[in-house]
C-alpha cells in the first residue's frame, strides 16, 4: 500500500537523510510533502528525481496525509504532534517531546518492535546515542542479564545540526558563527551539551531514561558522561558493561556478529576498529575494542560507532514507518492519558 505522507523539518540534517533513506528503501510513497519553516519557502528538494516544493510547517496542510516523518525540534512535536495524529495523520518523531509518554512506545525495530502495537498514533524514534547503546545492550541483556552500565559518548557536532557544523566550519575559517551551539567552541576542542543545575547535561539524562525504557529494565544502573567533538560522521562511545553471569568472549562475538543491524569489526592486530569517518552513511551499529572487563566480577568493555543521522535517526525512523505501513493495525487515535 502506498501512503500519503510528509516529512517536518525536511531542510534540516536529519530531514534530507529522510529524503535518502525513504527513496534507497523503496519505501511505498504515493505522495510526499515537504515541511519546513517559512524560512526555507521557496526552496525545493529532491526525491526520486522529482523536484518538490518545501512548504511552510501549518497543521491544515496535512489534510489527506497518512504518515508524518518529524524531525524539527520538540518544541513544535509537543505543540501540534498530537493534534495531527488525532486527524489520523501517524507521526514519527525524532524530538525528544514524546519519548516519555506512557501512551507514545519508544522504539528501536531490532529490541522492541512489539512495543509499535500500542501505539495511538505517535511513535517517538530514540535519541540518537540511545539507540547505538540498546542495539549493543539488549541481546547481551538476554544472555548473562545487566548488573551495571557506564557510557562515555564521542558524538559528532553535526548532532547538533546546521547549526552545529556551521559552528564548526566558521571556526575552522576564524570567522564568527551565526549561532552558537558550542560556547566555549567546537574546533580543535570538546564540548559539552548544556548542563543543567544539578551538573547532567539532557543527553546523559535522555541515554539513562530512554534505554531503562527500550530494554524494559526501569531499575538499571546505567550512568552516562557525553561529550560533542569536532568529527562527522558518526557517534562513537566506549561502554563498560557488568553483567550477571561471567562474558566469554568468542560467545560474545559470536553472538552480536548475528544480531540484525550489528557489525563486529574487532581486529586488533591489524589496528582495525570503527570509527566516525568509517561508519559515514552506514545503517548498521559498529563494534570494536571488545576486551574483558578484569575490574568486575563479570562484565566486559568495548567501542560502538553508527551514523547519527541515519540509524541514529533517519533509518530508525524509517523503519519504524515500514512496519507501521506492513504489519502494525492502523492507530484508533484514542485519547493520550
Ligand atoms: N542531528 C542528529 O544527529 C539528530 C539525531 C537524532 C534526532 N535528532 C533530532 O531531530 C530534530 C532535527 O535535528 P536536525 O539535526 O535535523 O536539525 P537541523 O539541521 O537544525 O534541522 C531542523 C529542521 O527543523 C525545521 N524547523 C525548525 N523550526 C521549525 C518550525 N517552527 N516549523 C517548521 N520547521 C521547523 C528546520 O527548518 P528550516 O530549515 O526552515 O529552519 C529544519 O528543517 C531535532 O529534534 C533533533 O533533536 C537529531
């Protein structure tokens, strides 16, 4: 069945991955609009050689659209997400607006593609370093159970954006940005994302909450310190992971080469790992730097990269849509709670 649908944000970074992704997956398009601001009117794009006009964002224009591909910030998810899936437009959004409503599932395809069966017409795609973790996590969850998780990300200043890799390239041309994502800069150095009173910055709280929620684990000690670099490409992380029964690592191996979506490249004699550059337009999660964990009872440490904007948000997105057009009921809109 081919589907009316539109993509919100299409001018942005994860927008025109949207456009990419949909048309190398032949996802079935009847009709597609492109939303944006109204700064970006008079713009056009691409898709499947087609120029198409990008409109300005206004709720009467997704009159007879079935599918909504968000990906625009959460300010306005929050604001208009729900009124447009009560019209019977599905919305899938990238923001952080809806991920921790008990009535919205917070999906990743390959962990729990079931939780899609609840949904009432808003399904949220993960954060983007979340969703590399899960893709890591949960089959390692299945076979020996999670004591304990720590995370430090390496992720890519286009997470930020435009804005973010025009920050950098001003920097790296010693001109002055428009915007500022990275105050004390982005070029040459390391940047955190904004921190709040009590010292966590959203995206270390987002990583906590949001995989206690995929792998259905709401107790899980998990902790997380993220940090923007100068890169593109991809994020990276290293994760030390605990678990309850003893990791063998040939089994671990074994078991995350067979995992749908995952990479293993691991070759230490030949220097070879993932990283950024490497994993750029990929849709799979890479993993590396596998090595036991000797400062637990049980547990190992390794290195995941994957494209942000593709299995970090576009890809996820799409497939999300693809079972939702193949095999998930189409929502009733039942009120939210
Ligand atoms: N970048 C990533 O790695 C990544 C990964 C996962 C999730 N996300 C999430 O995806 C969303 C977009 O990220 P991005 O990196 O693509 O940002 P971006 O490059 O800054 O693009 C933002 C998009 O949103 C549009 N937009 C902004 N305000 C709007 C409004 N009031 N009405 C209509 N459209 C509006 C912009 O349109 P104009 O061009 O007209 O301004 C643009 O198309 C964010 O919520 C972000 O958190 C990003």
């Amino acid at each position: 069945m081919a589907v009316r649908m539109a993509i919100v944000g299409a001018t942005g970074l994860v927008g025109q991955t949207l456009l990419h992704v949909l048309q190398e997956r032949r996802f079935p398009v009847r009709e597609l609009r492109l939303f944006a601001s109204a700064r970006s009117s008079g713009q056009y794009l691409y898709f499947e050689g087609e120029r198409l006009p990008v409109e300005p964002f206004t709720p009467e224009r997704f009159h007879g659209l079935e599918l909504s591909l968000w990906s625009a910030g959460a300010a306005l998810s929050r604001e208009y997400a729900w009124h447009i899936a009560q019209r019977g437009c599905l919305v899938v959004d990238n923001s952080s607006a809806w991920r921790h409503h008990p009535d919205v599932p917070l999906v990743v395809p390959e962990v729990n593609a079931d939780a899609l069966h609840a949904h009432r017409g808003i399904i949220a795609n993960p954060n983007c370093a979340t969703i590399q973790l899960v893709m890591l996590l949960a089959p390692v969850a299945r076979r020996w159970g999670l004591r304990r998780v720590v995370v430090a990300t390496y992720q890519s200043i286009s997470g930020a954006g435009w804005k973010g890799i025009r920050q950098l390239y001003a920097e790296l041309a010693q001109t002055s940005p428009e915007d500022i994502v990275a105050p004390g800069g982005i070029a040459y150095t390391t940047a955190f994302h904004r921190l709040d009173a009590e010292g966590w910055s959203e995206e270390e709280r987002k990583i906590i909450a949001e995989t206690r929620r995929i792998l259905e684990l709401p107790t899980l000690p998990i902790t997380a310190t993220c940090v923007r670099l100068p890169t593109l490409g991809g994020h990276a992380a290293a994760v030390w992971v605990e678990t309850y029964q003893p990791v063998a690592l040939p089994e671990l191996r074994t078991l995350l080469s067979r995992q749908p979506g995952l990479i293993v490249l691991d070759e230490p004699k030949a220097q070879l790992y993932p990283h950024p550059r490497m994993v750029a337009g990929r849709d799979e999660v890479f993993v590396g730097r596998l090595r036991p964990d000797d400062s637990v009872p049980a547990g190992f440490s390794c290195w995941i990269v994957a494209d942000n904007l593709r299995k970090g948000a576009a890809t996820n997105a799409v497939q999300i849509a693809e079972a939702l057009v193949t095999s998930v009921p189409r929502s009733t809109a039942e009120p939210l709670r």
